[in-house]
C-alpha cells in the first residue's frame, strides 16, 4: 500500500525547488543572489537565494525574487492592452438580438454609449463572463 507524501509544515506560498548546481548570479537592481529556472510554461523565473529553506530530504527551495525584492516593480511588464471583443461574424448586431447573442457567447456588457455625431451608433463595451 502506498502512502500519500505528508504535507510539509514548514512549506511557504510560492516556493520551488532550486535545481543543483544552478548557477548563481545577482539582481540587476538590487545585487541579492538569485538563480534562473524555467516554470511549467517555459518562462524564466527568478529565484532569491536569500530565501533558501533546506526541507527534511535535503532539497533546497527559495520563493520568487519577485517576492523579496526591492525594485520588483521596475521589472514588472505592463499589462497587455484588453482586445476589444468582436462580432465573429463581422456584421452589425440587430439591438433586438443582443441579449441572444450575449448569452450565446457568454458576454458581458460593461459600459454602452451613444455616438454624438448625428449618426446615433450604439458602442457597447463586452467583457467575457466568467462561469
């Protein structure tokens, strides 16, 4: 019978396993000690070595230097512009068939305007609707 792994009390939120032999370089800001890894997803993620915590099997885990940084905010991209949603279809949308078609796409809407240029266009912000 196999045994589930029991929880480590001393575990942090966003820990992850420094890799051995991992080589060690500063922070361009603030010179703290870090190491490069590679999350899940591919993406090069900074660790602060001044956060290392030995657990019970010898393997060494450190938070995100994101965490512990001073200047963190200097490195942090800005966020990617919202796309605005578009009709699949690319024609107009029938004010009477716009409660259908939020449903049917599972829409929002978030703010609506009328145009002031003789024309009367009805602009309408969508966001996704989240189950």
């Amino acid at each position: 019978m196999n045994e589930l792994p029991v929880p480590d009390p001393n575990a942090r939120l966003g820990e992850y396993i420094v890799p051995a032999g991992a080589t060690v370089s500063h922070c361009r800001s603030c010179q703290t000690e870090i190491v490069w890894v590679k999350t899940g997803t591919g993406a090069n993620m900074p660790l602060s070595l001044a956060t290392v915590r030995v657990d019970y099997y010898g393997r060494r885990w450190a938070l995100n230097h994101f965490s512990d940084c001073p200047n963190a905010a200097q490195h942090r991209r800005p966020p990617a512009p919202a796309r605005p949603a578009a009709n699949p279809s690319g024609k107009p949308i029938d004010i009477r068939d716009l409660p259908d078609y939020l449903e049917r796409h599972h829409l929002v809407v978030v703010s609506s305007t009328v145009t002031d240029d003789g024309k009367g266009k009805l602009i309408v912000e969508l966001q996704t609707r989240h189950a």
